[in-house]
C-alpha cells in the first residue's frame, strides 16, 4: 500500500536552513556568515559611491542608505541571504528630481516610493511573478551578468598598467582558493592580499578613496521641508511610482534568483513590504533609496556561500563601522582588487547552460528570441525592469501567436441524423488569439439546414470567443439554417450563456 505524504504547510515550505540560531550555534557557520557580510560591506563602498554620482547626490547618501537598507531588510524582508542597498536602477529613476528640483524633493520622492511599494505589496503584487516565464527570468540572469561586467570595464581603460595584472592574480586566487578551503570567502583573501600589496611595494593604482569622500559621523533624522500639496505630488508622484515599480521588479526577481540557487522557497509578499519599509527608513534618515542588489547578493550566496540573515545585517553594520572608523584603510583598497572580485561574480552569474549549441537544437525557437530579447533591451537601456517588461510582452505575443494554431475545427455530414446534417467538431482552447479565425472555418452556404457545432473537446476562456460563437450563428441564421451548440462543459456553458446575444455584433 502506497503512503500518502500531506503537503508541507505553509510555514514547513518557507523553513529555510540554517537559521539564524542554527548559524549562531555553528561556529563553521556563523564564520561563513561575518566574513561574508565583510566582504559584501567592503564591495557595497564603491558601488554605493557611484550610484550616488548617477543619482547627483553626495556619495554620503548611497553609503547611508546601504546602511539603513541592509540592516532593516536583514529583520523585515523574505529572502534571507538577499542584500539590499543603493542601486544604480532606482538612482537612474529619480535622478531628475535632485537636479531639477532639489535634495528635499528627493527625499521625499524616496519615502512616496517606498510607501507605495507597501501599498502594492498589501495588493498582492508579488503573486504576479508567477507570470514570469523561465526564459524571461534566463534573459534576466544573463543581461545582469553582462551588466557587472560591464560596468567594471572602466576601471580596466586609461589606468595604470599595474592594474591588468593585480586584476590577473584577483582572479587565479579566487579561481585557486576554493578548491583549498571555503572557510574564508575567497573574494576577502582576494581584497586583503591585493591590498597589502599595493601598501607592501608601493603600487600606485586607483583606489576606494578616489572614488569619493567618506562620511565621518552617523546619519540623522531627515524629515523633507516640502508643501503638503497636491502640486508637490503631481512633481513627485511619477518618480516615486517608478521608483517602486522598478525596484519591486528587481527585488523580486533577485529574490527568485536565489530561491533557484539555493533550492528553498523566500516569501515574496513579505519582501516587498520589507523593500518598502526599508525605502521609508532610508528616506527619513536622508538616504537615496534602492532595492536589491543582484551582484552584491551574488557574492553573498554564490561566491562567499552565506545562507541567512546574519549576513545581510552584518554587511549593513560592517559598512558602517568601514567607513566611520576604518576610513583610512578602506580608501587605500585598490579597485583592480574589487574589479576582480565582480568580474568572478559576473561570470559565475551567467547561465552558461543557456547558450549552449546542444541547449539552442532543443529549446524551442520562441523560448529563445524572448531570452535573447530580455537580454538585448536590458543591456541597451541599462534598465532590467524595462528589459523584463519588454521580455513578458514578447513571451506573451509569441506564445498567443503559437497557440493561435492549436484549434482545429473538422467537418464531416452526419448521416445518421434523420434529416440532413453537418457536424463541426471543434477541438482545442479558445481565446482572443484562436478564435479569432473561427468564423472562417464553416461552409455556410454549402452546409444543410441543421448545423451541429460540437464543443466536447474545447473550452471557451474568454467574451471573444463567445463574440466568435455568435458571429457563426447569425450567418447561418441569416440563411435560413439552425445551428445547435452541444457538448459545452459547465464552465463554458454558465459563460456563454451569460454572455451570448449581450456582445453586439450582428445581432
């Protein structure tokens, strides 16, 4: 006899281990988890800097942002693991509202934002990514390993010649390392001796410090001096839903991301009311606001192998304490170091399985123009909602445009009926895309008088297809023939006899 195993229940799904008391128990661990919330802290300095320039704000911002942000979605978000700070896709967004209309503007922009991403969290927004096919989310992984990569490349142009090979020795150790010990993350061992290098033998190469001033005190309250009026919303408003728009996407996205990597299962709804929360607190304590990091969490997760939360708040609190306190020595960081350890990171990103010739031969060609299509919009706009967006729409157009030709409609005369009949058998699902064609499929006037249309086979999803239904029956009213409907199963009958004679048309 076959046991019968219950379904797990919702808090058994989304248990991921380890836990954070599992972890803190572990001394193996909880070691895995502090040194790679350093190394996330120390790749988040620059990253945070540049996304502060994007967004023509003082660098201060993005640090104190990544702060707040890393710390409040380490208690608040779903995904354990997922780093959250300032990005360059929320920073892209609103930009135009620190040039054009000043810093309190701004802030404000960063906190409608965020409460806006409460408000769709609380709508149930984040069940909407189930409507997102596997070759959009590949289309996805591959534009944002091509975008890590490329955003390193002007760190590799007009720069000392010492760079190319400390970037060289970054990577062998990082390639190296693994296969002696994962007990220190590899990206770490990477940053340190490339650092003492440079300090050792005096090599003169770009550093953290050139990329922008360090804060020395900590952030404080900051609430925006701007009218409570319907003119600032409208001057707001747009950025502000933009904003949370593209960094719900992103998070979401990256939070799947890392559901696939580690095999568990992250509570989305939850992470976009931490996303939110998180943009508010950011806002209140001046910070520029953003979302998930996609390559941050990848070294996170893949390259330093952090699994819980403790990484995420000690990224936040390891950023502070570096840039406060170890000032100094984070500025004498070389960026050839940094440059390496994402250059790993991209690659380790890429899904190599994706572009293969023997992958290509058997996905199906549509599968392939959507992947393709993610990737070349994501990377032309530098935006990965937009090329999300755009790859959902293909997927969408290509797969009604396949299905379109899955009814088929078959004619036979029925001479078992006592008066002269044809029967239409129709057969498949229909829809706006396949019966569309449908009135073209009957010989009206070669038919006889009594007209079989036999639905046992198909199912009617939508009013155009019961527009479709009509449109048959009155052509072959208008003949003078009887067209009997038969077959339809309970769901198609309730809809089309709620609907049939109420769609206009012909009748």
């Amino acid at each position: 006899m076959t046991a019968v195993i219950p379904p797990p229940d919702a808090a058994e799904r989304y248990r991921i281990e380890p836990t954070v008391l599992q972890a803190l128990r572990s001394p193996r661990l909880l070691t895995r988890e502090v040194l790679a919330g350093l190394v996330v802290a120390i790749a988040l300095i620059p990253e945070a800097i540049a996304f502060s320039i994007i967004a023509g704000v003082d660098p201060r911002l993005g640090l104190f942002s990544s702060f707040i942000m890393a710390v409040a979605i380490a208690f608040l978000g779903g995904r354990p693991a997922m780093i959250t700070a300032a990005t360059g896709a929320v920073a892209l967004v609103i930009a135009p509202v620190a040039r054009e209309y000043g810093m309190d503007y701004f802030i404000a922009t960063v906190m409608l934002g965020g409460l806006i991403q409460i408000v769709l969290a609380v709508l149930g927004v984040a069940k909407l990514m189930r409507f997102i096919p596997r070759s959009v989310m590949v289309g996805f992984v591959n534009a944002l390993a091509i975008l890590i990569f490329v955003a390193q490349v002007p760190q590799l142009i007009w720069v000392p010649w010492a760079v190319y090979p400390m970037v060289g020795i970054g990577l062998l150790i990082m390639y190296l390392m693994p296969r002696l010990t994962r007990v220190v993350p590899a990206p770490l061992v990477a940053i340190v001796l490339l650092t003492g290098a440079a300090v050792v033998f005096g090599i003169s190469v770009p550093t953290v410090g050139d990329q922008g001033e360090l804060p020395q005190s900590l952030p404080e309250l900051f609430i925006p001096n701007v009218p409570l009026t319907g003119e600032t919303l409208a001057i707001i408003a747009p950025y502000a839903v933009a904003m949370a728009v593209v960094g719900l996407l992103e998070s979401l996205m990256t939070a799947k991301l890392v559901d696939d990597i580690t095999d568990t299962h992250s509570r989305k709804t939850r992470e976009a009311l931490g996303q939110g929360a998180a943009n508010v607190l950011s806002g209140l304590f001046g910070g520029m606001g953003g979302c998930a990091m996609i390559g941050q969490t990848m070294i996170n997760v893949k390259a330093s192998g952090a699994r819980t939360r403790i990484s995420t708040f000690l990224a936040g609190v390891f950023l502070l304490i570096l840039v406060l306190v170890l000032g100094d020595v984070v500025a004498i960081i070389p960026m050839a170091a940094l440059v390496a350890v994402m250059i790993v990171v991209s690659v380790a990103t890429f899904d190599w399985h994706s572009i293969r010739p023997s992958t290509l031969r058997r996905m199906p060609k549509s599968e392939t123009i959507v992947m393709l299509i993610t990737v070349a919009i994501t990377v032309w706009t530098h935006n990965l909602a937009i090329g999300v967006g755009v790859g959902v729409i293909a997927a969408m157009v290509l797969f009604a445009r396949r299905v379109a030709h899955f009814v088929t409609v078959t004619r036979q005369i029925d001479e078992a009926e006592p008066v002269p009949t044809v029967r239409y058998t129709v057969d498949g699902e229909l829809f706006f895309a396949s019966s569309n064609d449908l009135t073209t499929q009957f010989e009206y006037s070669h038919d006889p008088d009594r007209v079989i249309i036999d639905m046992t086979r198909s199912h009617v999803w939508d009013a155009s297809t019961v527009a479709a239904l009509d449109a048959v029956q009155t052509k072959y009213e208008r003949l003078g023939k009887h067209v009997v409907l038969e077959g339809m199963n309970d769901a198609t009958t309730r809809f089309h006899g709620r609907l049939s004679g109420g769609l206009g048309g012909e009748h």
